[in-house]
C-alpha cells in the first residue's frame, strides 16, 4: 500500500500554492527535533527510521490517488502532474536507530526541493512521534526491570497497526519479546505466549485446563494461575506438571505479596526453578517497585502502547533553510542556484526555531562518558573520543541507511553505557546531558 495519503490536506495546497509561485523547486533542508523531553523525562531514544524508510520508499501517488485528488478538488492540474511523477529525489540524513537524543537534537535531516521534502512531513512525524515515545517509555521499563525480561503485550490496548509498530520500538528499547504475531512475520521480534483466563472457564476444571495445555505444550509452558484461587492453583499446576514447569503467571492482586508466598510454595514443592511472572497493567514505576520481590519477569501492555503517559514524542519537522533561487533546471529564473542556503527559523511565542543546516556531535571523555550534545552549523571535526551522530539515510532518492532491527538493539544498549549515572533514575529531572549550540553570526529570517 502506499503511503502518499497519510499526510495532512495543507501538505498539498502548500505545494500548489509553491509550484505558482515558483519557491517548490528551491532547494530546503527541514529538521526533526524536540523542543523538550516529555514528564522530565532525562533522554529520548530514536526509533522508527527503518519504516520511514519504507514509508519514504512507497510514498507514491498512483491513479487511484490522484483520481481521488481530482475528484475532490483539493489541487488543480499542474500539481497532479507534478504528485504523478512524484519521487523522492533529495538527501537524508539521521541519527541511528537505537542512538538517544535530548532537547534540540536533529535527529533527522531531510535536504531536496521545498516541494518533494514539505509533503513528507506529516508522514515522517507520525512515524517518528510515535516510535520514539514507544522506544523511551520501553527503555525506562528494561532498565527498571534490571535484567528481567519482559515481553510486550499491548496489542489489544491500541491501533492494531500501531500495535505492531509498538513491538517492533518495544524490542529495540530491550524488550524480550512481543505477543504480537505481526510484529514477528514483519520485523522480526520474538513472539510468545500460552493461555488466557477464557482458556481455563472454558474447561470442566482448572485441573483439566492445565493437563490440556501441558499436553500440547509440554512442561515448560506457562500456566495461568490467578483465575481462581491462587495457592490451590499453584498445587493443582505442580501436581500435574511436576517440578520441571516452566512458569506460572500472576495477573491481579497484590503482585509483589503474591509472588512471595507462590514463591514460598512453589519451592516447597520442589519446583524451585519453575519461574514466576508478573502482568497486569505494570509501568516503570511499579516494575522498580518489584525489584526485590522473586520475579523472574513481566508482561507490559497498555502503559506501554501510550508511551507510559507520554504518548507522543513531541517531534517537530520545520524548514531550518533554503536557497533564494529555484534549481538549475526546475523552473524558469534569471538567476542559478549557486549553492549556498539561507537559515531560517520562526519566531513564535514559545516556539522558536534555529535555522541553518546543522550537524551533531555527542562529545564524551576518553571513557566514553557522554558530556554534551554539541550542534554545530558547519561539519564537525569530533575529538577521538567524539561521537558524530548524523548518518546518511537516502542519497539521492536512494535508501542507503538500512539495517538489521538487531543493530539498533544492540546500539540501543551502548549508548545507555555511554551516559551518567543519574541518567538512568526514573524520578523527573533535567536533560541527562545538555544540548550545546555552537553560536553563529548568521541573520536567520
């Protein structure tokens, strides 16, 4: 399916309005970034770049599409004849999958003409918000979680669309597995799960419930004990199954007290390496509240999929500058583009931007502790220790930037070494590391 659609109505009147006026085929760079971190939140995670990627890919206006745009009159002739040989043609470039940012962190950098960049922005945004709240929230859970795996199970609480993309920003963040079966055939992501309370109602007896799932699954399957009375459930599991069965899972009540006494009588049976997880609406702050109860892992659904009360990641898309003369080729001009840009900016109450096409450095000491976010308005010249954050993308139209969901999770987990200490605390407070904006004489307009 493609994805030229899922933008905003103005998104096209902007390009009619720019193809009149001659300003669609100047050349523009817009930015990605964050104004803050949500709830004092200390750093953001980036996720969501490799289905950009695919989105940017697709993103085509087929005769379907532009029937519909005819039909309803939402732009006139030569901006259809524009949209039916549209194709991203321009430059991209950002920080990885899996990598942090923090306020004004430029995580992507799109360059091309206003016209094929401006109508990417609605897509690119939703895409972005979304994932990066979903990775931050995630990567707060894992970390809370201090090595307990926990799998992700929030399809049922969102968009089923979103629900896969959840997974997928879950599983950089850390997450072990997911219970969505999309999210596997599509990306990739671990999947599991066993049984819900319908499957033991459905049954004569809990007894008859469990024999029935041992028998499909084996004794290393989880069995779902709280739908009735729990330590009798936890017998009735061991009595059946024997001291080999891989799990129980608690789902309501008082889940830390609870654990200790399954604990207690699971050991006394002997099942002393059958496991205990917990699920039933957990966040982060609840999952650190368990640390010191026998827990061997959690299941996260709805606080998950909102991004644990941030939903959005509050990314913006704003056109940082331009070139004061169309390309070379692109529309009729008595003067060639010569290269050079603008900055510009607006300069909204409460929303101000900074123009100018920038790079981005994460400045570290020769540990490898992060210091500072430094943005700079000309290519940087890092320090060994240095890190440049900005990777390319797309070249020309062309996805060059690929790459296996294995390498953000992996990356994911370096770059938390990289940071302080009280970065990891899940009390609000400031920015882990500040964001440091070299200074420029340039006028921005």
């Amino acid at each position: 399916m493609g994805t030229a659609l899922l933008t905003d109505h103005y998104e096209l009147t902007m390009l009619e309005a720019a193809l009149h006026s001659g300003a669609a085929h100047r050349r523009a760079v817009f930015e990605v970034f964050a104004r803050h971190l949500p709830h004092g939140r200390r750093y953001g995670v980036v996720a969501g770049t490799g289905r950009l990627l695919d989105a940017i890919e697709r993103f085509r206006f087929g005769p379907e599409e532009l029937s519909f745009l005819r039909d309803n009159g939402i732009v006139d002739e030569t901006t259809l004849r524009y949209l039916a040989s549209y194709r991203f043609g321009g430059n991209v470039w950002g920080y990885a999958e899996g990598d942090l940012y923090f306020p004004g962190s430029p995580i992507l950098v799109v360059e091309g003409t206003f016209a094929e960049t401006v109508v990417l922005e609605t897509v690119t945004l939703s895409v972005l918000n979304h994932d990066c709240a979903i990775a931050s929230a995630a990567s707060r859970m894992v970390t809370a979680a201090g090595g307990r795996p926990i799998i992700e199970m929030g399809s049922r609480r969102t968009h089923e669309v979103a629900a896969v993309a959840a997974a997928r920003a879950a599983y950089i963040a850390g997450f072990a597995s997911t219970s969505n079966l999309r999210a596997r055939f599509s990306y990739g992501v671990p999947s599991g799960g066993t049984a819900a309370h319908a499957f033991t109602l459905v049954h004569d007896s809990e007894r008859q419930a469990f024999m029935s799932q041992l028998e499909s699954l084996g004794p290393g399957t989880t069995l779902l004990v709280d739908t009735f009375d729990v330590p009798r459930a936890v017998r009735t599991a061991i009595e059946v199954a024997g001291p080999s069965l891989g799990a129980v899972r608690i789902d309501s009540g008082d889940l830390g007290a609870t654990a200790v006494t399954v604990r207690e009588q699971l050991d006394s049976l002997g099942a002393v390496n059958t496991r205990i997880i917990l699920t039933g609406d957990l966040d982060e702050y609840s999952i650190a509240g368990l640390a010191v109860a026998p827990v061997d892992g959690y299941g996260v659904g709805t606080s998950l999929v909102t991004g644990s009360g941030a939903p959005t990641a509050a990314l913006v898309y704003k056109l940082v500058a331009r070139s004061d003369t169309p390309l070379a080729g692109l529309a009729d001009s008595t003067a060639a583009d010569d290269g050079s840009l603008r900055p510009v900016a607006k300069r909204s109450v409460g929303k101000p931007g900074r123009g100018g096409r920038k790079w981005a450095v994460r400045h570290r000491t020769d540990a490898g502790e992060a210091l500072t976010e430094r943005i700079t308005l000309v290519p940087p010249d890092p320090s060994p220790a240095d890190r440049v954050l900005l990777r390319e993308l797309i070249r020309e139209g062309k996805i060059v930037g690929r790459e296996p969901l294995s390498a953000a999770r992996a990356r994911h987990q370096a770059v938390l070494a990289e940071l302080p200490a009280h970065a990891l605390q899940l009390s609000r407070g400031y920015p882990a590391i500040p964001t440091v904006f070299d200074p420029d004489d340039r006028e921005t307009s």
